[in-house]
C-alpha cells in the first residue's frame, strides 16, 4: 500500500510542468519534491512517470537521477530503481554533526566580516522563523531555520566549506525532523536562536559559538529520540 501512495506524491507534485524541460529543469522540480519532506525517504521514483510528466525521453531524467545520487538524495538499486535515498539513525546523526563543524567554523569567519545589512538579514529572517514557530507550521519552520542560520554565516564568503553545508543540510532535510517535534520541544530549539542573534549582532565570536553548540547539542538529543521504525531510516547492515 505504501508503495503507489508515495509515488502518486511524486508524480501529482510534477504535474503541469512544462512538456520538453531540460535536463537542469527536471534536475532542480525533482530536488525541490525531495527537499521539501513530501516525498518522503524511501520513496520509489518511476523513471517512465517522471518523464511523461516532463514529455521527454528517460535520457534527462537519468541524468538528473545522477546528479541526485552524487548529492546523497536518491538512491539505486539494481532491478529495484531509484529510490529517494535513506540512511540509517546513526547516519542521520552523523550529518549533523558534520553540520555542526561546518557552520561553527563558517560562524566565526562571518561574525568578523559582517556589516550592518547582514544584521537586517538576519533579523527578517529571524522574524520568518518565529513566525514559523509560532503557527506551529513544521514545514515552514524547516524553511525558514535554514534561511537563519544560513544569515548567520554566508558573510563569511567560504564559498567551498558553504557549498560542503548546503550538501549536508539538504541530506537530513527530506526526513523533515521538526515535523517528528511536538510543539514544547521545537519552541525549546527556537529559544537558541535568540542568543544566536543577539551574539551575531553584537559581534560576539565566542558567545555566537557557545549558544550554536548548545543549540546544535539539544538537536543531537532530539535526534536521538526520534521513531525508529516509520519506515523513513534505512535498517542497519
């Protein structure tokens, strides 16, 4: 049953798309479908859908699917086809704290180059989440988290350890972990963000560092309690 369910998801996402897109067009819809926690891990994707959605041939959707397993979001088996890609609990666990080295070594780096528009940023986007957050939306509060902590570090202009983040984050996002939260616990995460703010602003390195390893430290807690057997992590080897 849970096999046509998740596939109508897929395909009814990718309906009205243009007929005849590219190969970048087709790669970027199925990215988007992936990231966004409706297509959740595990999920089949069928190559002969997925064109007829686009009116192309297998050949660009192919190529995207590749893409997409060099970024550690699809999966493939042989005789079995692309899957959205699982990972284990203890993998999942892994990426954040590859996360967490990541953006605390960029975090440093952009307090010392920040000016005064990216505090503006940072508070928009600060305001989103709260807003987030305060709806009790976990779809939007996964959005606009990453757009605050991404506020909070692009000013350092590591182009390459930024690209290295952006890969790590979009790995744990198609499992949508806020969504697995009750209210109490996303609230007692979005506490961080204040005192991350605030540090940011004030251009406090080392507060900024010490409140993002708080932070990063209740998610690894909450990660862990996380259910094991939704069918969304990989069972172990």
């Amino acid at each position: 049953m849970a096999g046509p369910r998740r596939r109508s998801v897929l395909i009814s996402r990718l309906a009205g798309k243009p007929l005849g897109s590219s190969q970048s067009v087709i790669l970027d819809e199925l990215r988007a479908c992936i990231l966004d926690g409706e297509v959740p891990p595990g999920s089949p994707i069928p190559v002969d859908g997925v064109a007829a959605a686009f009116g192309v041939s297998r050949i660009p959707v192919r190529e995207a699917l590749m893409t997409l397993i060099g970024e550690g979001l699809v999966d493939h088996r042989p005789h079995l086809g692309y899957r959205v890609a699982q990972m284990t609990a203890q993998e999942f666990g892994e990426i954040y704290l590859v996360r967490e080295a990541l953006e605390t070594a960029a975090m440093r780096v952009a307090v010392a180059f920040a000016r005064a528009e990216d505090d503006e940023l940072a508070r928009a986007a600060h305001a989103a989440l709260e807003d987030a957050v305060a709806k009790g939306d976990p779809r939007a509060h996964h959005r606009e988290s990453r757009r605050f902590h991404l506020a909070l570090i692009r000013p350092c202009r590591m182009r390459r350890l930024l690209h290295m983040l952006g890969t790590a984050w979009n790995m744990t996002e198609p499992l949508q972990p806020m969504s697995h939260l009750d209210g109490a616990d996303r609230q007692l995460l979005h506490r961080d963000h204040a005192g991350m703010l605030e540090a940011f602003v004030a251009r406090d390195a080392d507060g900024l560092i010490r409140v993002c390893t708080e932070h990063h430290r209740r998610l690894q807690t909450f990660i862990a309690l996380l259910p094991q057997h939704t069918g969304l992590f990989a069972e172990p080897d």
